[in-house]
C-alpha cells in the first residue's frame, strides 16, 4: 500500500476527518453493545483510539483535524441544550437539593482543580502546563476559550479535557461502587461536574434523573470555570510570577 498516497489524500480531502469521525464512533458503538455495554468499551473511547491513531500515522495537527470536523463542533451547542429536556423533567428534585447542589459545586469544583494542580507542581510541571490543566473539567468549547484567556495552551488544555472525561466514564461507576454511592442525583452531578460532556454521556445511560443532574453540573461547572478562573488568575499574578 502506498502510505504517503494514503496521507495526503487523508490530508487534503476536507470531508475525510469528518467521515472518518463519524464511522469511528460508529465503530465504538457497536463494540460497546457487543460487549454487552461494558464500562471499559465506552463508544467515546474506542472513537478517540481510533482517531488518535490515525492522527498520529497522518501527522496532522490539532488545528487541521478541528477545521475539517468544525459541523460537529457546530452541533455541540444544540446538543447541550437538547440536556434542557431532561432538566426541565427533573426540576422539581432540582429545587428540593438547591443547597447541597451549590455548595457541592463550590467545594468539589475548586478541590478538584487544587488537587489537579497540585499534582502536577510536585512533580515540577511548567507554569503554561498548570495553567492548561486548570479547565480540564468543563466541556471543550468553554474549555478553548478560557484557556485562551489565562495563557494557557488551548491544544493541551483539550487533552487535559480528553482525559479528565474518559477517566470518569471509566472508572465513575467503580467508584460508585467502591464507595456506595446509591442516589441517581449524586451519580449524574458527580459525573457532570467532573467528567463535563463525557460524563454526561455516561450518566444518560444511568437514567433520565442522573442526566439532568449531570446536565446540570455540567453547565454550572463551565459557567463558574469561565466567570471566575480568569478573575482568579490575574489576582494571582500579582502575588506570583507566572
């Protein structure tokens, strides 16, 4: 087979990345009923293997794979809005844990940046890595901008975004398990709030209350993350030579 033939037109076909996108997710849904829905076969991950693979062998960028997928990029707007759904069904549970739910997304949302940065200034990262690794838990559009804002490296701040939801689609269930967690609402917000759109993925699949909680978390964790990080940042740069 000629490979560099393969390539370029890989590369110079528009609607190549677009398509291959789509048949890789195709790919992972049937793998994931096939294997009677297992947690470690989640069609998002068997999708990004086979997209990260292909990636690598073409040697295309981060910027030219986006550019060719951008309709999908498009679609995620009404995809989030389509959640309002199963949180307009659930408002009325919504109320009744109105204050655990805030102090939930106050205390969970700053701890698990904190712990994340931690982390990575022990084992002496760069500044520009921190700062990438801080928006790892809010969806990929808020997640690009935000980064943007603080001088952090979109590219990488997306990997971190990668990562961070397939981890929590992986193990979240687990976890539930080890700790018995029982609750839908608990579920979902936890998955939401910290795994954003993959997580949400994951919860839908748990019921419709577990959705709209993840939903719900989802989107409180990108707004507070976008309104409050950038803010947060340029306090510290008076204190801290970034």
């Amino acid at each position: 087979m000629n490979f560099e033939a393969l390539n370029d037109y890989i590369s110079n076909t528009p609607l190549t990345w677009l398509i291959l996108t789509l048949l890789a997710y195709k790919i992972g849904i049937i793998i994931y009923e096939k294997f009677n829905k297992h947690t470690l076969l989640q069609p998002i991950i068997i999708s990004y293997i086979i997209l990260l693979s292909l990636v690598l062998f073409t040697n295309t960028s981060f910027e030219e794979y986006f550019k060719s997928v951008e309709i999908i990029h498009f679609f995620l707007g009404p995809a989030t809005v389509a959640l309002a759904l199963p949180l307009y069904n659930n408002l009325k549970y919504i109320k009744q844990l109105l204050l655990p739910i805030v102090l939930t997304l106050i205390v969970a949302g700053i701890f698990s940046v904190l712990i994340a940065v931690l982390l990575l200034w022990i084992f002496g990262a760069s500044t520009v890595t921190i700062l990438s690794m801080t928006t790892k838990s809010i969806t990929a559009p808020i997640a690009i901008i935000t980064s943007e804002q603080i001088g952090a490296i979109p590219s990488l701040a997306i990997g971190f975004v990668i990562i961070t939801g397939i981890i929590g689609a992986l193990f979240g269930s687990i976890v539930f398990k080890i700790v018995k967690i029982k609750y839908e609402t608990s579920k979902g917000f936890a998955l939401g709030l910290v795994s954003h759109g993959i997580g949400t993925a994951r919860a839908i699949e748990i019921s419709e209350k577990a959705a709209a909680f993840a939903a719900l978390a989802m989107g409180l964790s990108g707004i507070m993350t976008a309104v409050f990080l950038p803010l947060i940042i340029e306090f510290l740069k008076d204190f801290i030579s970034f």
